[in-house]
C-alpha cells in the first residue's frame, strides 16, 4: 500500500510540474506558425506554472515597494509563456509586429528602460484585455512574454506607470 501511495503522489507531482517545462522550442504562435527564416537564433521557451509563480512574484513585488494595486493585477493573470531569442535580428521583430497588427493586437506602451526597449501590445474583446504581449528588445537578446488574463485598460495602464516612474 505504502508503494501504491509514493507512485500515486510521484505521479501528481510530475502531472503538476509538466507545465513548467523548458524547451528549445518556441511556444508562441508567431514562431511555430511562422515561415520567417530563423537561422542562427536560439530559443529557450518556458511555461510558467502560476500555482508555484503567483506568491514569489507577490513577495518579490512587496519587498520592491510596489503599489498593492500593482500586486492586485497578479490575481488577474491566468497563464504566462515566455521566450528568450538569442541572436534574433531586425527582420524577425519586424515580421513579429505585422503578425501582430494582422492579428489584432494594439500598440499600447514602448518604454525605454536601462537601453532596452520594452514593447506593451494587448487584444482586446469589448472592454476586457485577455491578451497581453510584453516585448523586450537588447542588443543581442530578445525577451517574449505572453500574459494571459481577464485585464481592463486601468490595469495596464497602471502596470505601465509604475514601470515608467522608476
């Protein structure tokens, strides 16, 4: 019975842990779906499990001083994927922001911060934000975070001023 038990629980842990899984394959529609020639980039894709991610993020925000509004907006979020591109190039960012444009995606927030440029584009459906796709763009790096949540435009854009002022 005893062994019935740590197989049981070995195998829970392993279906909740299959989430967070770490691949050198994107995960994001743009590159799996996309014919752009990706030559030389590196990818490293990681699906965020939210049940083990949402109180570090909360603790990691409250010892920063945020805004408890701010830690507020973490309830909201749903699902997070995020994509790291080594050596990715002009013509992939500029092939990214036509397939977001087609696909509905607006143009919310380009900030420049420590010389990156962090790139806000959200979908909308009707008053609710359910898509949020954060860019950040390096030298030599790129950054792909895709947040998905039930969001309003308050919420982004008090996501985005508490960036902007630091």
């Amino acid at each position: 019975m005893k062994i019935l038990k740590n197989i049981f629980l070995i195998v829970g842990a392993l279906f909740l842990l299959q989430s967070c899984v770490v691949s050198n394959r994107p995960n994001m529609a743009f590159f799996t779906e996309s014919e752009h020639d990706f030559k030389g980039a590196k990818f490293v894709s990681i699906n965020v499990p939210l049940f083990l991610a949402k109180p570090y993020i909360k603790k990691a925000l409250r010892e920063d001083g945020e805004d408890e509004e701010v830690i507020r907006l973490v309830r909201k979020v749903s699902k997070i994927k995020v994509l790291t591109v080594e050596n990715g190039n002009k013509a992939m960012l500029k092939d990214y922001a036509q397939y977001l444009n087609d696909n509905n995606y607006e143009d919310w927030a380009t900030i420049k911060h420590d010389g990156d440029n962090v790139n806000v584009r959200v979908k909308q459906k009707g008053d609710a934000i359910k898509n949020m796709l954060i860019t950040v763009n390096s030298d030599k790096d790129l950054v792909f975070v895709d947040v998905k949540g039930n969001f309003t435009a308050d919420d982004i854009s008090k996501m985005i001023n508490s960036v902007s002022d630091k």
